[in-house]
C-alpha cells in the first residue's frame, strides 16, 4: 500500500476521478436541460426502466466519487498534515 500512496501515483488519479466525476454530472445535467426545453417536447418518447436505471447509476456513483474523494483529503489532510 506505500508504494500506491505516493504523491506520484495518488494525486493523479484523485484528479482523473475528480474530473471524470464532474464531467459525467454536467454532462447528465446537460441531457436533462436538453430533454427538459419545450421545442424537444413534441419530439420525445418516455424514457426506459432502463434508461431511467442507467441515468440514476451515474447519478449516485459520480456523486460517491466526490464524496470518498472528498473524504480521502480529509483523511490524508488529518493524517499526513499535508494534500
């Protein structure tokens, strides 16, 4: 586990996670807005059970990336005294 939790290695995958998480949520943000306009509503077909299913997946795992990211700084912050 020490040779994962060096600076090298752990500082960019927190920034892979953190800008792949926040890419995934504008980009669910954007489909929404999207599906929401009035000129698309004449045009739309409800979505899926399985739509529906995929949309709230990303939702809830984007959403518990930032959260455990959140709290590894926290952790590694309280512990290392340092980012």
């Amino acid at each position: 586990m020490v040779g994962f939790h060096t600076d090298a290695i752990r500082v960019p995958m927190i920034v892979l996670a953190l800008v792949g998480s926040l890419l995934n949520l504008a980009i669910l943000m954007h489909v929404r807005h999207l599906r929401n306009r009035p000129a698309s509503q004449w045009r739309q077909k409800p979505l899926s059970v399985g739509q529906k299913r995929s949309e709230l997946a990303q939702l809830v795992l984007s959403l518990a990336t930032l959260v455990l990211i959140a709290g590894e700084e926290y952790l590694h912050l309280t512990l290392h005294h340092s980012l």
